[in-house]
C-alpha cells in the first residue's frame, strides 16, 4: 500500500542547514548532508533542501552540497530556492537531486512548469506554494505568497494549485504561512480542498508542533505527505517514534525498525 | 567484473551512478555497442518518456542490440518498460523482451497519478530480492505500469496489481528506483551485480 511520507525539510546557507520561527530568528542546526544522512537513516521517506543563499557564491555551494547529498543518501530528496530557469533545473538534476521545487519564478512566469514538464518530465517538478488567508477586496481569501511569504501576490491559492498542476506540475508543497511557526497544526482544511481538487500529490508544510498534528494532516487534511523542520532538528519530535505513532493509528507508513 | 550502464537520452541517470559508487562498483556509461556487448553486466535506467525514448533506441540500433544481449541486463523503471511489448504511453511500440503490455493508471480510479511514494512489494521470486525483507518498500514514480503477467518476480499494488519486477532469461526488470529506495534498493543492486555471468 502506498504509504504517508515524512519529510525534514532542511533550509541551507553556506552548507549548513537553518531553520527560524516565522523564516526570520534563524538558529544553526547543523551540517547539512549528515544532518540528511541521519533522517534518512531514521526512515525518513525523502528530504527537502531548501537554499536560502541569495548570492551568486552561495548557489554554487549549494550545488557541489546537492552532489553531497545524491553520493551519501539513498533515498530520494527534492531541491529548492531561487530555482527560475531550466539550466538552473538542469545542473541541480545533473549534481543528482531527484526533483525540483519551483515557488516565486512559477509566479513570475506560469509557462515555466510547462517548459520544466516537458524537458524533465512531471515527476521531478514540484510546485511550492506559500499561501496566507488575507483580506482582499472579496472579503478574505487565500492568496498566494512569494518572497519567503511576505509578498502577496494577484493569486488566489485553491484555483493556482489547480493551474499548477494542469501545467505539469508532478507534485504540490503547499505551506501555509498562518501556521508555519506556530507549531499549532497543519492547515487541515484548505489542504484537504487543494487535495481533493486536484490529481497530483499535496505535500503539506507549515505548524507542526505533534505527533497528532500529522495524523490530522494525512487524515482530515487529505495530504500525501507531511513536512517539518524545527521540530525535528530540535528533537523535538523523533522520526521513528513518529512513524510508529502513525503506523499504531493505522495509517499506512514505511517502518523501518 | 565490467559494469555498463546505457547511455541514451532517458533523462538523468546521476543517482544510479552514486549508488553504484556506494556499493564500490565501478561502471561505464556508454552507448557504445562493443562495449555494451563485452559488459558482465548491463544497467538499463530510465527516466523519460517512452515514445522519445523509444525513437532514439531505434535511431540508434540500441533496440536490436539490447534483446540480443546474453549478460544479465537490469532495467529500471522506464527501462522496463522499454522492455515490455507496448507501452500506452503515446502509443508506442517497445522492444519486447518481455510479452506485456504496459497501461496508463486509470485516471478514473480514485488513485492519483502518478504513483509517487513508497509503495510494498510482495511475492518474490528472483535472486535480486535475496536477503530483502517480506514486504519491503521501494520508492515508485510513474503513471504507466505492466500488469502481472508470466514474468512477474514481485507484484505491487496501485489501482491494480501490476508487475513491481519481471525476469526472463538474462533479463531482470525493476519498476521502482532501486537508487533512491534505501537499504532495501540498494541489496537488490548488489544483487544483480553479484549474479552470475
């Protein structure tokens, strides 16, 4: 049976992996391909990078961690931040990430998941959405967000998955910036919505704070993932236990001790 | 021994190689014929489209030479299924090692698609699942699948029951990513290498 995936997400500077409450307060959890190897080893079921280099510098560090991390782990891991181009997709495929995910550019310019379908098939192109219920002029709405969450776009969230994926988008990483942070949950509901709506799988990130936070989010909210950071960097939640709490509930989840 | 992994234009191969490195296995990657056929053993990765796929095999002659092959050959993903009859994908017309033909996931069934995530294998009956746990999961990523048919070595469950590995012969097959699917992956690699030519 096809099972819930869990994914640490780790967010990289300079080759180390950061995480801050709200994307700002950042606080250093370690070297970036053995904090990896180590999630992989506790049965984490794929990985996130997330580069929030900005400089020039910064992005080819980060390629040479990419290659890093496709020689150490064996299991599949997905690559993002800043990616706008297809030679951008083309060189972290080539260092050996398994997907992309594309978030602002996907914004800026829609034909782009077209042209990453086409070249490098659906499977490897993930779409990241940042969305923030807000009010806007029909009253309030989820509007999707880019530049780290802060800037709202003309977007409304549940009709973007939707052309996103029509599109060629092979997966959706949905992040709801009202929760991320907050360690309060998972945006169940609209997470549900863009999961029913669509035929691609929803990866749901932002507000994990339990163990009973995921079962929510794989039940109620509908996702075929559920992705952290904090708390796992922290320890605060460990991965085995979370797959055996899951597992105990009856959901399907790949053990591996 | 001599490793061969075939080069042709089926997207990106990297991480075959990085796991290939991990087990300490040196390889080529080549599309050249004499060194194809002088290989102890020969990968066949995959990660494309079939139809595209397909022409550049025929282009090529690789589509002649790859059924002719006497050494253990493993194909992965859209590598077997290259290796099957047909494939729905564009309606194409594959090399047919193996008498199957591969279907599309209904989209009407509820399931999404493509199958993407960790999904359990079950019945097998290959060396290359020596030493792997009943049930061990692999990492799957694809739309179009070959139902179980008299080749099938190990069945997963999408949809339908199709055919997670197939055998005939010298011809070893794998739907799922054995690079990315963990220890479990990573043995039926090692298996396969340490067939017997």
């Amino acid at each position: 049976m096809l099972t819930k995936r869990i994914i640490p997400c780790l967010d990289v500077k300079d080759g180390r992996t950061v995480k801050g409450v709200n994307f700002v307060n950042l606080r250093d959890a370690g070297d970036a391909v053995e904090l990896g190897a180590l999630y992989a080893a506790q049965g984490a079921d794929e990985l996130v990078y997330l580069d929030i280099t900005a400089t020039i510098d910064g992005r080819s560090t980060f390629i040479e961690l990419v290659k890093r991390v496709a020689q150490t782990i064996n299991i599949p891991f997905t690559v993002g931040g800043g990616i706008s181009s297809v030679a951008d997709v083309s060189a972290l495929l080539h260092a050996g990430a398994d997907k992309v995910s594309i978030n602002s550019a996907a914004v800026r310019n829609p034909d782009l998941i077209n042209e990453l379908a086409l070249e490098f098939g659906s499977q490897c192109i993930v779409v990241a959405i940042d969305t923030r219920y807000i009010d806007t002029e029909h009253g309030k709405e989820h509007i999707v967000h880019t530049h780290g969450g802060r800037k709202p776009t003309k977007l409304r969230t549940i009709p973007w998955a939707k052309e996103v994926e029509d599109r060629g988008a092979g997966e959706l990483l949905l992040t709801s910036m009202d929760t991320d942070g907050t360690k309060n949950g998972f945006a169940l509901e609209l997470t549900a919505t863009i999961s029913d709506n669509g035929n691609i799988p929803v990866i749901a990130s932002g507000g994990a704070g339990s163990m009973s936070h995921f079962y929510d989010v794989f039940t109620t909210g509908k996702a075929d993932a559920g992705l952290a950071a904090s708390i796992f960097h922290f320890r605060e939640i460990d991965i085995p236990d979370l797959k055996d709490y899951l597992s105990d509930k009856q959901l399907p989840i790949r053990l591996t001790r | 021994m001599k490793t061969v992994i075939i080069k042709y234009n089926a997207g990106n191969v990297q991480s075959v190689m990085y796991a290939l490195d991990r087990l300490g296995a040196g390889y080529l990657y080549t599309d050249d014929v004499a060194e194809i056929t002088s290989a102890d053993k020969v990968i066949f990765p995959g990660v494309g489209e079939a139809s595209t796929t397909m022409s550049y095999l025929r282009k090529t002659g690789l589509d002649k030479i790859i059924p002719e092959l006497k050494q253990p050959v493993f194909g992965t993903c859209v590598g077997m299924q290259l290796m099957c009859r047909h494939s729905e994908e564009n309606n194409t017309d594959c090399m047919g090692i193996f008498d199957v033909d591969v279907k599309r996931f209904p989209a009407d069934s509820g399931m999404k698609v493509p199958h993407m995530g960790w999904n359990n294998i079950i019945d097998y009956k290959t060396p290359l699942t020596d030493n792997i746990p009943q049930s061990a999961f692999m990492y799957f990523v694809h739309s179009y699948a070959a139902p179980v048919c008299e080749y099938t070595v190990a069945t997963c469950d999408y949809a339908f029951p199709f055919s997670a590995m197939l055998h005939r012969d010298n011809f070893y097959a794998a739907q799922f990513h054995c690079e990315i699917s963990g220890d479990a992956g990573q043995q039926i690699i090692e298996n396969f290498l340490n067939l017997k030519s």
